[in-house]
C-alpha cells in the first residue's frame, strides 16, 4: 500500500469548498501512484465540514477508511498550535469531525491552543499525531519541551521541504525521529495534484484502521520512496496554485480552467483560442517551461476578465 501521509483536498484555505475540484484531486492521486492517503486538511478551513460529508457521501467505510473510487482515505486534520507548526491528526471520520468544532473558538492566530493543551483533547479521541514539517521557517515543534516531544506519535519527512533541501530536511527529521523513538513518514503537503507521489510510504499490508496503520509504523514496516522529480513537481504545483488563485481572484473558474471544462463550452461556441486544459500540467507541454505556461494561462484570464 502506498500512502501519502500529509495531503489537502482543497486548493486553499480561504477558497470555497469545490465538489468537483476534490473529485479531479483524488482521481489523480491513484494516477500519481497512491492507493492510499491522509486528508490533513487545515482545521480552519473554509467548508471544512461540507469537504467530509461530500466525501461520506461518495464513498464505502472500511473500518476507519472511506473508499473514494478506490482510493483509501484517512480521514484527518492539520492544527496550528500557539507555539507555531502543524499538528497532524488522523483518525476515524466522526472524531476528526467533533475535534474540529470542539477547536471553532482556536481557528483564529492569537486563539490557537498551545501544544499541550491541543494533545491533551486528542488524547480523548482514537487518533494518531503527528508533527507537520517540523524543520519548515517559522514553526517550532523541535522547540517544544521534551515531555511534549514525547506526546507524538510520528513525525512528517515532508516532500516539499525534501524538494527545497532534502540532505538537511532528512538529516533533521530522521534525527528528530531517532532521539525520541518515533516513526518518520512521508507526506507531500499538496494542495494541487502536481505534487502527489513526490514523496510516498510503502507498507507491506493494506491497513483499513487507523490503530492497524499505526501498529505497522511502529513495527517499521514501511519504507519512504522519494521522486527523482519531486523537486520539479513541488516547483510545479507551488506555480500553479498560484496562478489558479489569481484565476480566481479575477473572478474565472479555476476548475473549469483546470479540468479543461471552460475550453469544451468554449469550442462549442465557436470560440477556440483557448489554451489546452491543465489536468495534465507538466511544465513541458508544448516547450514550455512551466513558468511560461503558467503565465500563458494567467495573461488569457486577465484578457478575459478585461474583456467582460
């Protein structure tokens, strides 16, 4: 089973929540060869309620798994703590969800719970906890006290900080994860599908509960496969988020733009200036580099908006 610890199913916090947008990222996931991930998404999320209820309702519960057109997902969540850094939890679907409106008061920065106040409500509920890119700027996990160093279950060897600085990034982690006898998983903290399978965990069995998943960690049955692209693919996807926000921003259908759906209406009306569908975004469509593509895409928006 291959699985990506660390994911999101929207592009962006403060965009809202899109049916059709989270169908295209699973789909694919199990392109990008996954069979499995986490759902980590932010806990203040827009819609992040509407996000597990479209996936319930789209898919088959097997144990703590939701079966999503054959793609086996954790359900999870990703807080900030007082401190700063990304705590990551996952567990069964109904206590991912009661977590979540027992932290509505902590979804604001200058509200969020410190560390120990935050693992002491986790522990109420089954759900495993991880630290989140624990060596990124500006978060301070390997700061906390040792007793709270203790309280975690695993630690995050997060592919986008491997695809900026993997020697360090590694060194740092699997340290971190040695001096306290914890498991170090990878996960690729994408928000875009570019980024799927830059950094993968391999297990030897497929795990349908969180405890089933976490027994296996803890016997080190896994083994963590980095891309030979993922440098490329995480400069990719950090490219493209960027210029599908603007998209909308400028008040255009980002989803419509990604999977290609405005270039078909567009066709039928006659209209076929339209640049290609970026569902298969890879930087080298047509020559391009994907700074150049991505600000073709860019520079027709702004035409078009200016136009209307």
């Amino acid at each position: 089973m291959y699985i990506d610890f660390h994911t999101h199913g929207k592009l962006a916090k403060k965009l809202p929540f899109s049916e059709e947008y989270t169908h295209w990222l699973f789909s694919e996931a199990q392109g990008a060869g996954l069979d499995a991930l986490c759902l980590t998404e932010h806990f203040n999320t827009w819609g992040f309620d509407k996000l597990y209820r479209f996936i319930a309702d789209h898919s088959e519960r097997e144990g703590d798994t939701l079966v999503f057109d054959g793609l086996r997902i954790f359900p999870g969540m990703e807080t900030d703590i007082a401190e700063g850094g990304h705590i990551l939890s996952v567990g069964p679907m109904e206590a991912i969800l009661e977590l979540n409106h027992r932290l509505e008061p902590h979804k604001e920065k200058g509200k969020f719970l410190p560390f120990e106040q935050l693992k002491d409500l986790f522990d109420e509920y089954p759900v495993i906890v991880g630290g989140g890119h624990p060596y990124r700027e500006g978060g301070h996990i390997p700061e906390l006290p040792e007793k709270q160093l203790k309280r975690f279950d695993f630690f995050d060897l997060n592919g986008k900080d491997v695809a900026e600085h993997r020697a360090i990034t590694e060194k740092l982690t699997f340290g971190l994860g040695r001096r306290f006898r914890k498991p170090v998983v990878g996960g690729s903290d994408t928000h875009q599908a570019v980024q799927y399978g830059c950094i993968r965990t391999r297990f030897e069995k497929t795990c349908t509960t969180v405890q089933e998943l976490y027994q296996e960690m803890l016997l080190g049955n896994y083994n963590i496969v980095i891309s030979d692209q993922a440098a490329f693919q995480v400069k990719t996807a950090n490219l493209l988020k960027r210029a599908l926000k603007e998209i909308h921003a400028l008040g255009g259908d980002y989803v419509a733009v990604l999977t290609g759906k405005e270039a078909a209406a567009q066709n039928e009306a006659g209209q076929t200036d339209r640049e290609e569908p970026l569902a298969d975004f890879d930087g080298h469509a047509a020559g391009q580099t994907g700074e150049e593509t991505v600000s073709a895409v860019l520079a027709q928006e702004r035409t078009r908006k200016n136009a209307s």
